[in-house]
C-alpha cells in the first residue's frame, strides 16, 4: 500500500466499518441486476442463458449496459468474452480481474455465474463511491461458455482469452442445434480463427489475480449455518462424454457363457469405479465419480433381449493430479479385465480433460483475515464443480474463490441465495481489492 497518495480518501483497508457500509449500500445495484438479468432470460421453467445464444448475449448486453450507465470502460475478446474495467492510474501495475459466467444450463437459476460478475461490479461500485483511485486497472469479467452442457467442451470462454483452448474443441457442435462452437462464436461477434491460432488477449504477467465469487453447488454452508467459504481448490476431471460397450444382442435364454453383455458389463465398470471411490474416501481422499448417461440401446433393448449395446458418459473429479492419474489407469485396466471375461469391446469415445485449479494461499489467508475483520465467519471448502477460475490456475496466475450459501442446490430453477450472503462475499472482496489497488 502507498503512503505518499495525496487523496484526502480514508484507506478502506484501514476503516472496516466504512467499507461495509460502502458495500452494504450497494444492495439495491445488486438486486436490481439480478432481476434485469432474471427478467430478460426466462426459460420457463428457470433461466435460459444459453452459450452462445440469444440467453447469454442478453446478459453480456446488461453488463454493457450497466458499464455504460457507470462510466465504467468496455471490452470484449475474440471469444466474446465482456470486459468492465475502472481504470487504475498505473497502466503497467498488473490488474485485478474479477468474475465469473453469464450462461446457464438449460432451466437453470438465476444466480450461478452471474453471483461473480456481479458481485465485482458491486466491489467496484462501493469502491468508487469511498473515492478510491486504483493505482491498477481492476476489470470484471463476463466469462462465456463455461456451462459445458451446451458444448460438452469446459472453460471455453476463459481458455480462449489465455490462448489455450485445446484442438477439436472449435469444431464441437451445440447439443441443441448442432451448429459448431466456431460458427456460433463467430455469430456473436467473436474471431474463432484467433483462437484457433491461439492468440492470448489475457497474458498471465499482466494479471496480479483472478477472483471468483460463485453461490456453493452443495449444501454445506446451510448445514455448517455460514454464509461464506473461502475455497481451498477447484477439482480437475477426465471426462469420457460418449462411451460405448459393443457386445451382442442374444436371445435371453443364452447361457451365461455365450454372452456378450454390454449392460452387465457397463453396470461392471460402474460398481468397479464406486468401489475404487469409497476405497480414496476411506482414505480420506476427496474424489467424485458420475455416470450421467447410462443406458442400453432404446432403438433394440427388451425385456427377452440380452443387450449387446450400452452407452455411458463418464466424470471422474478430484482435487489432486495424481489421484486423477491413478484412477484412470484403474479404470483402464477394469476394463480391459472386464472385455476379457464378458466377451464385449469399450469404445471409450473422446476423452476431456481440466486441470486441477489451486488456489493461490497468500490470497486465501488475505481474504480470511478480511472476513474476520468484517466479523464474517467463514469455512474452507473444496469446491464440488469446476469453475473458470481452475483455468486461470492453470495458466499460472494466482486464484482465489469465494462460495456464497445457497439452500437448493445449483443448475435448477430453485437456487436460493440470500443477498445479505451475497453482500457478505462482496464485502470480503471488497477489501481484499481495496488493499491491493491503494
Ligand atoms: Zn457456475
């Protein structure tokens, strides 16, 4: 922090009580947002702010609008990705960087991704109104495409600003529309052959940190009655999105040692995967494994046939690289055990992958010391799902999280986040902020 300002301004830093009091009055900014995005991107039931789409345009568009309203500078990348900065008076100080997604799954709620953006606009806001002058640019960031329903492709948005979304991903197509993640960048706006060059509109040395309030998936801060954790790591997966087992349709009276059981041995592979995961468990290792899709082939299954095809999509989420390695080759050698005895061939598909996201512990200590000094009491979590700020890790620049209470869960109409819980968070980032740009 400088001494030498000659702004008659009190360091919010220095003055706990006048900086929450900035933020607190930011409420009706931050319920005012939150309803213009709710209005506008309906999905009946839920909300519909589709990657790419008209849902998630119209929420980029608010943001534009708000930074217009405010004063606040506009950019936006190749990927379409949308910048709000306050500009710093240092233009080589590295900037802050804020925020989070502004898509949906489909009939998802109001508050997921859109908590971080706006959640940085409010820090900014209360800031501005303490007369602060940042010495670095501190810019809220409405991140595309980070719900990978639509694309089945993670962090799009994020890792096309670091120059590092990998090869294929341009060419996947919207599960909806079958129309590719370049044709529909490029209809809103964005340059998909500069990502594929890997351009980098976001260089990792400019950026002192990337900060990502986001309401908790789960609800752990409702059972432990708190409304803020600061997270202590985003989890890295391997993904296998479109597996198949090819076995043999038989009659269901064929004895065991003629068949070619895709089911059993796709239901195999999944009571093999559960136990490898109570096994880390017991260890206390944090793992999660899903098998959302799951089924035997609608178009030939019944009743008197035994299945001779299966198809699986396949999650594997950890907190630690070398866990996700281990459990691979485990799953790997299952099946190679289970083709031999149960006569049946895994075409496991494309396989995706993110990495590990470690949060960077100076900030994470910083933004506790923060919440206590706001009488804010606060967890640490693991965080359940994958965030754009893993992708910000990976690319070295230091992340932190911050998980508002939420009651109902995530990715459904019925998300429940309390603005005072949200507030809370903005408070803690706020002065987290504040000492970094003063
Ligand atoms: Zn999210």
């Amino acid at each position: 922090m400088t001494s030498s300002t000659e702004t008659a301004h009190v360091s919010p830093a220095k003055s706990a009580s006048t900086l929450k009091s900035a933020v607190l009055a930011q409420r009706a900014l931050a319920e005012r947002l939150f309803a213009t995005l709710a209005n506008g991107s309906q999905g009946n039931p839920g909300i519909m702010r589709d990657t790419f789409g008209p849902g998630e345009n119209f929420a980029h568009g608010v943001l534009t609008d708000f930074a217009a309203e405010a004063g606040l500078a506009v950019s936006k990348d190749f990927a379409a990705n949308t910048y709000v900065t306050w500009r710093g008076s240092e233009p080589n100080a590295p900037r802050i960087l804020m925020g989070s997604h502004l898509d949906s799954v489909p009939h998802g709620g109001n508050f997921d991704g859109a908590a971080g953006v706006i959640a940085g606009l409010v820090v900014i806001e209360a800031l501005r109104s303490l007369g602060v002058r940042p010495r670095r640019d501190v810019t809220v960031m409405g991140v595309r495409a980070e719900e990978s329903v639509w694309f089945q492709v993670s962090y799009v948005g994020s890792r096309s600003a670091l120059g590092r979304l990998p090869d294929g991903a341009l060419e996947a197509k919207r599960i909806d529309n079958g129309k590719s993640l370049a044709a529909h960048i490029a209809e809103c706006g964005g340059d998909p052959d500069a990502i594929r060059r890997r351009e980098r509109h976001l260089d990792p040395a400019t950026i002192r940190a990337f900060l990502e309030v986001h309401i908790e998936q789960a609800p752990s801060l409702v059972e432990s009655h708190l409304p803020l954790a600061i997270c202590s790591g985003v989890p890295g997966n391997f993904r296998y999105p479109n597996a198949r087992i090819v076995g043999r349709h038989d009659h269901v009276g064929t004895p065991r040692r003629f068949r070619h059981d895709a089911a059993m041995a796709g239901a195999e592979l999944a009571m093999t995967l559960d136990r490898i995961w109570e096994e880390e468990e017991k260890a206390g290792v944090p793992l999660a494994v899903t098998f959302g899709r799951f089924h035997t082939d609608a178009a030939a299954h019944g009743m008197t046939i035994v299945p001779g095809a299966f198809a699986f999509s396949l999650d594997v989420r950890a907190y630690d690289a070398a866990v996700l390695e281990r459990v691979e080759k485990q799953m790997l050698a299952a099946i190679a055990g289970i083709e031999a005895r149960r006569r049946v061939t895994f075409e496991l598909g494309a396989r995706a992958s993110a990495a590990v996201g470690k949060v960077d512990p100076a900030i994470v200590a910083a933004l506790e010391a923060g919440a206590a000094r706001h009488d804010i009491a606060t967890m640490r979590l693991g965080s359940p799902a994958s965030h754009d700020s893993a992708a910000f890790a990976e690319a070295g620049i230091p992340m932190a999280m911050l998980f508002v209470r939420n009651e109902h869960g995530s990715h459904n109409p019925m998300e429940a986040m309390e603005i005072d819980d949200f507030l809370a968070a903005c408070t803690v980032l706020a002065d987290w902020v504040a000492a970094e740009v003063t």
